[in-house]
C-alpha cells in the first residue's frame, strides 16, 4: 500500500468531489462547542445479503456518560499501516451512554473520499448527544474507486438505508453495545459534495432509490443541484436534481456550502433553495471565503505529513499531487482559516439537529438572521 493512500481522499476533492440522538444536557449547550458528553468510536463492516452481499466499513461516533469517559486509548483515524491522525476528542471502545431514544444520524462522504473525512463535524455531534454512523460507499471511495457515475449514485440512498436498517437491528439485540440505545421513529443524513447528493436523495429520491420515510432531517453540504454547475466531467444522468424532485422533498432541510467553491458554485444552493417548496423549513447558510475542501480534513492530513518530515516538494512522488492545489487555496495563511469553516459547520449542523430532530426550540436563537448577522462570515436565509 503506497504511504498514506487513504488520505487521498483530497484527490477526488480536487478532481471535484461533484457532490463532488435524543437527549443532551438539560441546559443549551453552546453548538460550536463541543457538547457535554465524552465521544467514544468504533468501526465494523456490514454486509447487505440483499444487494449480492455488499460490504460496507462503517465508523460510529456516539456519547459517552460521563461515569465511562477515559482519556485513553484516542482514536486514530488510519491513513497507511500503522500511521494515522489521533482524536483528541474520540475513545476507542467505551460503552455508549445508557439513555434510551438517542437519535441516529448518518454521514456521506464525497465522491472517491473516505468516511472519516470530517472527523471534527462527526465528534462534535457525538459531544451534543447523537450517534453518527458513517459508511464508506464500496465501490465510490478512495480505497475502491471501481463504479462509474452513474453506479456509484444508484448505491448511495440503498448504502444509507441499509445503515439504518443495520444500526436498528443492533439496537433489537440483547449482546449488542447499542441495545435499546437509538430511537427507531426519526433520524438525520448529513453530506458533503456527492454525499450532499446523497443526504437530497434520501429525501428526494435519487438514481432509482426511492426516498426513506425514516429520514426526517438532511443537510446537504456542497451538493449539486444543476448538473452544468460543477466541475465534474464523468457526470451521468444522476448529476443533479431537477424541481419535481426538490418539490418532493418534506422535511427540514439546511443548505450549507462556500462562497469560494469552485468545484460545486454556491449557486447550486440557491436553486435548491428556491426549489425545495414543501419542506417544512429551509435554511441556507453561506460561509464567506470557504472553499469545497474546508468542509473536509485536508488541512490535517498535510499538516501531519509536514509534522512527519514529507515536505511539500515530496507529496508527488508520494502519489498525492493533488493534495498540493487544495491544501494551498484551504490551508495557507491567505486562505479563509479552516478553525472558522469547522467552527461555523459544526454550530449550524448541530443547531438544526437539535431544534428539528430533537425539538428543542432553544436553538431556534440559532437559526436567525439576527444571530447570522452576529457572524461576519455568514450569509444567512430562511424560509
């Protein structure tokens, strides 16, 4: 294995990406903060029998009572052999928190990217009371990038679907870690770029998958809407959603994407957002002077290379040329700093969870143009 191989996830995000739990503490806990619980992780495969025994690795961030919570081990996030990026949040192999009902979300990465490729976004959710299960789409990611376009849309809503069916039959088991655990009536899908796509399909339909009634919250981050509007020449028929689709969709949806994407144009955003007519609500949040990959951890995975002594000059030689383009225009001192875009993702994805998944209205004071206007870097609608 070439060093580093599953850290070029930044590849695909350079090539275009197109698309690329119930209960916390009793008071408001500030969402671009980490929340009050430990976060514990762990990983196992799945295998769907019902679509020729697909395998999928998943990753699953979720909380930790505070009777459980230890500083060790950390989690280390692999990239080649035994190296790998260490949480200085998440813990391998503590029992999950004993509440009942906690609300199961799902994360989706980008085309040809890998399932820990927002790390931050996935612990910070587990901090705020949820369990967040990742899967990395076999035959669309870094490490099996075999499917075309087209394949590669048509397994994505069935991928989360199946997670969930999978995490609700662990939580029928009596042995399992997550026994009575996850609230079955409700979750959420989360995803940048093609996995944006893929949080829309679940509520929309999308490339022959029918949307899952389960799913009744989604932010899509970079996702395109209009296939002329990304940068991506292997697009298929699946590139985008037209308005029949987006009329369909019935539940409350956050657009959040950058003001400086190249790859998927803020724009996409604004014609879902004037086309998702029958949700509930519609939140819009631009984040000004981001770009697609400060959505992803392309900042850590070149500063752990730099740490390790691979300087820049050596990452072609390496296999990770395309790592150069996208970790100067989101990690340079000239860029829009990276802290901030996680810090701004994080508030937001974790607001709208909580007050549209978890009904808890006091993140409704985060969820305004008035609060908007409280942060320089954002653009702000509702509807």
């Amino acid at each position: 294995m070439p060093l580093l191989i599953r850290a070029f996830l930044v590849a695909a995000l350079a090539a275009g990406l197109i698309a690329c739990s119930g209960g916390s503490s009793s008071s408001t806990s500030d969402p671009d903060s980490l929340g009050s619980f430990a976060v514990g992780h762990m990983s196992f495969t799945a295998i769907d029998e019902a679509r020729d025994d697909r395998s999928l690795l998943v990753d699953v961030w979720y909380p930790v009572d505070a009777k459980d919570a230890q500083d060790s081990p950390p989690t280390k996030y692999p990239l080649a052999g035994p190296l790998g990026l260490e949480s200085e949040v998440a813990v391998e192999g503590l029992p999950v928190s004993a509440r009942p009902k906690q609300t199961l979300l799902v994360f989706s990465h980008g085309y040809g990217g890998i399932n820990t490729q927002s790390v931050e976004l996935m612990e910070a959710l587990a901090s705020h009371g949820f369990i967040v299960a990742s899967p990395e789409h076999t035959g669309n990611a870094q490490a099996s990038l075999t499917d075309s376009f087209d394949e590669a849309a048509g397994n994505r809503v069935p991928d989360v679907s199946f997670l969930i069916d999978t995490m609700l039959s662990r939580n029928a088991e009596p042995k399992d870690p997550f026994y009575e655990r996850l609230d079955e009536s409700r979750m959420g899908v989360v995803g940048h770029s093609f996995g944006g796509m893929t949080a829309i399909g679940t509520a929309a339909g999308w490339a022959g998958a029918e949307a899952d009634p389960r799913v009744a919250a989604i932010v899509p981050i970079s996702a395109v809407i209009e296939a002329e509007m990304q940068s991506d020449t292997r697009a298929g028929p699946n590139a985008g959603f037209d308005a029949q689709q987006l009329g369909s969709i019935v539940v409350p949806v956050m657009l959040i994407g950058g003001t400086e994407d190249v790859n998927v144009p803020i724009g996409n955003n604004d014609i879902a957002f004037e086309q998702i007519t029958n949700a509930p609500v519609v939140y819009k949040v631009d984040i000004i002077g981001a770009n697609h990959t400060h959505f992803a951890n392309v900042c850590a995975i070149g500063d752990f290379l730099i740490d390790s002594g691979i300087t820049q000059e050596s990452w072609p030689s390496l296999g990770a040329e395309a790592l150069l383009a996208p970790y100067e225009a989101t990690c340079s001192p000239e860029a829009f700093p990276i802290e901030e875009a996680i810090r701004l993702q994080n508030l937001y994805v974790v607001s709208f969870f909580k007050r549209h998944l978890l009904g808890q209205i006091e993140y409704d004071d985060y969820l305004t143009t008035d609060y908007a206007n409280t942060e320089p870097a954002i653009g702000f609608s509702a509807k």
